[in-house]
C-alpha cells in the first residue's frame, strides 16, 4: 500500500512545478468510508490528499471531462500540464486515450500507484450499514480492515474486494513518470467465466434478462459521463439535428442507448467499471462491455489501454484478420 | 375519523381491494426498490427504505404523451389523464409525499398545467412512516419535515409491529378507508399516542443537518464566491442528483416521429446538470460549465424558489448525497454557503 506520506511528498513537488497547474488525486469523502476526487492547484492543499481501497473513482475521467472555454481577449490560454494519480487499471485509461491522440503525453504528469485491490462500496455499506463519521480502510495482508467509531473491523479481502479486482492483470500502473510504490505482480487473470455462463443462454432469456435490465434505466447519462473513453466534444446522444436518439425513456430507446453505447466501446473499454458501479439503478454494463472486450481479444489478439505506441484497433487492418465472422 | 389497524396478515388482502384501481406500490426490479404499477399484491415490498426512484416519477412521468399528430389531419389527439383513472401509490415515504405538495405549487402557478394536476386529482397518497430513518444521509428534520410526516399523505401508516396504525388524514384518506373497512379494525386505545412517541424518537435518529435560516437570502450574493469552482471540481454532469430528486420537476418538450406521417409532442424531465440544458440556439451556453450548473440546482432549490412559493424545494430524502457517484454533499455545500463571507 502507498505510504500517505510518501504520497503527499511527491504531490507536493509536483505541484510546486512551474509547469504543472493542477493535480488530481483522492481525498477523504463527506460520510461514511467514502473517498472523493481532490484537485490540487497549490502545494497547501496537498496535505488532504490520500490513498486507500476507498479510493475507487477512475481521475483519468477528469483529463478529458474539463470544459475548454473561449479565452477572454488579452489572455494566453493556460498551457501548464495537469497531473493526474492513477491505479492500474485507470492507467490504461490513458493509455488509450494517448492511443486516440485525445492530448500529448508531454501534457500530463502521471503519479502511478501499484494498486492491490479497491473494495466495492455497495459491500462495505451493506456490510457496516449507517456509518456516518469518516472510517477509513486500509489493506492488511489479505484482510480489509475498518475503523471507526473507535472500532476497528477485519473482513477478509475476497468479501469487499470490487469484482474488476478479482481479475485483474494490470494492478500496475502501464503508463507513469512516478511510481508511489513497488510495482505489483499480476494477482489474478481473467477467465471470462461470467461471460462465458452468458454466452450460453438463448437469445430469449437474454432479451428477457436485459428487458428487466433497460426498462429501469433512467437516462441520467451517469455512466456515459463518467466514462474516461466517452470524451466526444459532440456526442451523439445530445445531438438534436438530426436527433439520433430520441429523449423518450421507455425500453426501445434505453435498450438503443446501451447497445449503442457498448458498440462504442468495443476495442476501447479498459474494464474500470465506473460506468457499473455509478449506474443507481444497477444495470450490469460491465457485461455487455466486457463481451466486447472478450471477442476483441478472441478475434484480433487486442487488448485496450496497454500500448500507447500502438494504433487503435479500428484505425487498423490487417490482410490475415479475421472475417469468417462476417455475414 | 377514528383510527384503525391494518394486521400484517391483512396487507394483502387490503392491496388485492385496491388493485380495482391503478396501484402503485414499491416493488424489486432485481434488488433495486422502484415505484411500480402492481397487479399482484405479492409484487408489494414494504420492508424497504426508500426507493432509487423516487414515486414523483408516477404523477410526473419520465416521459409523457401530450398529444398525437397525423400528416394531413389537422386534428391533434390529446392524452386524455383521466383514462389512466383513480391511483393508489401505497407505501411512499413522507419526504416523498411532502415533496408532491411542493412541487404542485409550480404546476398551479402561473400556468395551470393540466396533466400534473389532473394526476394529483385522481392520486391517493397512502404513506409509510419511517421508523427508522432510512438513510444515513436524511435530513427531512432540517426543513420542516418529519420520518412521520404527515404533509401531502392522505392516509399514513405506522408500522406497529403486527399491524400498521392507519391514520387517515384528507377526505380522499377517508374514502380510500372506507373501501378497506372490511380489511380494518379498530385501532387499540393510546396507540396515536403511542406513534407520536415513536415520531419523536425517529426524529431524534436523524444524523445529519442543516439550519437554513438566512440560506435563500444569502445564495445570491455569493454568485461569484469560490464555493463554487470548489463544489463542482469533480461534478461529471450526469443526472443522478436531479433525476433521483423527488422535487425536480424541470422538463423538456420535444416532436417525435414514430411512423411515417405519425408522430407525438412529449415531455420528458430534463436535468440543469446537462450542457445542453441552458444551450442556445446561437452556440451560446449562459451556464457554460458545471460551476454555473452547481450553483444552479442549490439556488434554485434554497433560493428561487423559496422566493417565489414560500417554501425550500427540498426534502432532505438524501438521495443526491446517497447516489452521487463522486460524493457531492449537498450538506457540505450548504454548509459552504452558511460560512461563506
């Protein structure tokens, strides 16, 4: 685990950077266990920073998110890089953003921290319900602990432990120019067994599965936003001319929604999961996407987010690639 | 009227009376608690603690129908709302039910807006006191309501254990307790009595707060305080706060073409944390960036519209602290706003 401290130092020089305007990392959250996105613009503030398995959200989101407004006359645009703390998997989130040439490496400043595992705080909650001072947890071995309220509670890692985690191959960061702590073995691979259960259900139960799914979605756009691929300055879904989804909120609209959102994502999603673990209503997106993510594998040998150098799978063609799959 | 009970293992034999009419009852979508129309009382789940949802969503749909059009036909179609008839939502939460009457007061303001109201008319309101505060995040106490709150219900329910004390409290309540007569008992002696005890010990649960004396004065002076740049830092201008809001009330209204030659005008809730809310025509965008739109959803809620209606447009139900996906506190920016100089 990354030492708060050390953390805190290396913050504080990189803030303290002439060229560097703003630094995105955790801090601690309003209630409960909860952690929430800091960003840092001078070395006082650094002090709330932190790093723990709370610390869930994907910051490579905020990188892309930022509103670019018209520079008042007479004003040089601020040009100074941002820095940004990133876990493994919210690495490859840059990474493919670098990949699409969504902005410069040369632009970002990147804290890496080798992660071992972010707990699910729908767990946590249901686990240690109506928690309102700030507990913290830290990771023991294989055990989460909590404390608060001056109790201190162990819970073995499996049982808190996010499911993105339980498979993932990335815990280091894959792009970074400082690294917050020893590097991390892959604790865990990804056999795609969920998916593989899913696959083998008829195209009835399936439409079953995901009517209940799509009819409860509420189109807040939750997990469109907090998406670090979905960055188009022009999205199609708030297009109004021509309008390429409606507004409406019923079950053919949703359902269009999100299987225009997975094709979207196919080749690009790098597993973060915060379009899953925002969605307020629990619609499992991660299985649509990771079902995209399986088959681009299977089929082009690619994996999303691991190579900045190499181009995006659909700006590429190869004479040998697959197509006995094409209709 | 005198107060009755409702035994448990009546609930659902009452639920199966007032099937006869659309009743709407919390419900599981997998394990998600949403308001939705029940035909078999078995689909009811009472034991919950609030709706993701909330039952705003029945009066005021996600998306509605105004009216058809045809090419060539120049009679447009109007959704007639007394076809949907009489409805029951049974099991709402006081906050919920309080958050109705505030919201009613926009729709019967300057315009009288005929669906809403017409809705409201024919919606009875059978609410479920909350023993417990739900969430660790309610704060109904701060504005003016209660876990047993009896604004806006016309009939509340206390759980008493083996049985719900029923209290009907409008001439709708009272209607609605006489179709259930036959499923009803008289109340035990003292247990009103009894359930103010339990109010006031609910009341005393509630974990969080905010006194709001002077909030609506003070918001519009801070128009270009820090708070907010600070606030919004980490906002993603997703929907969840107003969409999950049980006193939004913001629409858009757009023409859908369904079929050749066919198509609808329908409204649907639109949200002031979209970019496009606010966008003009032009390309111009007066709240051009999500410190704009912060400051927007807390003003309007503790500033305009206590201006104009007399009343804080919001219930302390939570759910914007609760489903914030990167913890924006309402609290804590009110808080802001009490500090702020």
């Amino acid at each position: 685990m990354v030492e708060v401290e050390k953390l805190r130092e290396i913050a504080r020089e990189v803030i303290s950077r002439d060229d560097v305007r703003q630094l995105i990392g955790y801090r601690q959250g309003t209630y409960g266990f909860r952690a929430r996105p800091a960003f840092i613009t001078s070395p006082e503030e650094v002090d709330q920073l932190i790093f723990s398995p709370a610390c869930v959200n994907n910051l490579a989101t905020y990188l892309t998110l930022e509103e670019k407004l018209p520079v008042p006359r007479g004003q040089e645009p601020d040009l100074r890089k941002v820095a940004v703390m990133v876990k493994g998997c919210d690495s490859r989130a840059l990474v493919q953003q670098m990949e699409e040439k969504a902005y410069e490496r040369d632009r970002i400043v990147v804290l890496g921290i080798p992660c071992t595992g972010v707990v699910d705080m729908d767990k946590v909650e249901e686990r240690f319900p109506n928690v309102l001072s700030r507990g913290e947890i830290a990771l023991e071995g294989d055990k989460f602990i909590l404390s608060f309220d001056g109790r201190r509670e162990e819970v073995p890692k499996e049982e808190l432990l996010a499911d993105k985690c339980k498979r993932c191959r990335y815990p280091t960061p894959l792009v970074y120019d400082q690294l917050l702590d020893q590097e991390v073995a892959r604790f865990a691979d990804d056999d795609y067994s969920d998916i593989v259960e899913l696959e083998k259900r008829s195209a009835e139960e399936k439409w079953a599965y995901w009517e209940e799914k799509f009819s409860r979605c509420i189109r807040c756009y939750s997990c469109r936003n907090v998406c670090p691929m979905c960055y188009c300055e022009d999205c199609v879904l708030d297009r109004l001319n021509p309008q390429w989804m409606r507004r409406s909120v019923d079950l053919s609209e949703n359902t269009a929604y999100h299987i225009a959102r997975a094709y979207h994502l196919a080749g690009r999603c790098i597993q973060c999961g915060e379009c899953q673990r925002v969605c307020p209503v629990e619609i499992p997106l991660m299985e649509l996407n990771r079902k995209f993510y399986k088959d681009v594998e299977e089929l082009y040998d690619y994996e999303p987010g691991t190579d900045a150098e190499a181009p995006p799978l659909l700006a590429t063609f190869k004479v040998d690639d697959r197509e006995d799959f094409i209709l | 009227m005198a107060a009755k009970k409702l035994s448990k293992e009546k609930v659902q034999e009452a639920l199966q009376e007032l099937t006869k009419f659309r009743l709407i009852a919390p419900a599981k979508s997998d394990e998600v608690v949403i308001f939705k129309q029940i035909t078999d009382p078995g689909e009811a789940f009472l034991d919950y603690g609030n709706s993701t949802v909330p039952p705003k969503k029945v009066v005021f749909p996600q998306t509605e129908t105004l009216f058809r059009f045809q090419r060539g036909n120049p009679e447009l179609r109007e959704k007639n709302v007394e076809e949907e008839g009489t409805t029951v939502i049974f099991g709402l939460r006081p906050c919920d039910a309080r958050a109705m009457s505030i919201v009613d007061r926009l729709f019967s303001w300057d315009f009288e807006d005929p669906y809403y109201l017409k809705r409201r008319e024919l919606t009875t309101l059978v609410g479920l006191a909350c023993n417990e505060p739900p969430s660790i995040n309610c704060f109904c106490t701060s504005l003016g309501g209660s876990p047993f709150g009896k604004e806006g219900l016309d009939i509340l329910l206390t759980d008493m254990g083996d049985h719900y004390l029923v209290q009907a409290l409008t001439e709708k309540g009272e209607k609605l307790q006489d179709i259930l007569s036959a499923h009803l008992e008289d109340a035990p002696a003292e247990e009103e009595k009894k359930a103010e005890e339990m109010a006031a010990q609910a009341e005393g649960k509630i974990a969080r707060s905010i006194n709001t004396e002077g909030i609506p004065e003070k918001l519009p002076t801070l128009w270009e305080h820090e708070l907010w740049k600070k606030a919004s830092a980490a906002c993603l201008g997703c929907g969840i706060c107003t969409f999950l809001c049980p006193t939004c009330h913001c629409f858009d209204i757009q023409d859908e073409v369904e079929e050749m030659g066919e198509g609808r005008r329908a409204r649907m809730w639109d949200s002031c944390m979209f970019s496009e809310y606010t966008l003009h025509a032009s390309g111009h965008n007066p709240r051009p960036t999500r410190r704009e739109r912060t400051r927007n959803r807390i003003s309007h809620k503790y500033s305009y519209y206590p201006k104009r209606f007399e009343v804080i447009a919001c219930v302390g139900c939570g759910r914007c602290i609760n489903l914030c996906p990167v913890n924006i506190d309402i609290l804590e920016i009110l808080e802001q706003v009490v500090d702020a100089s």
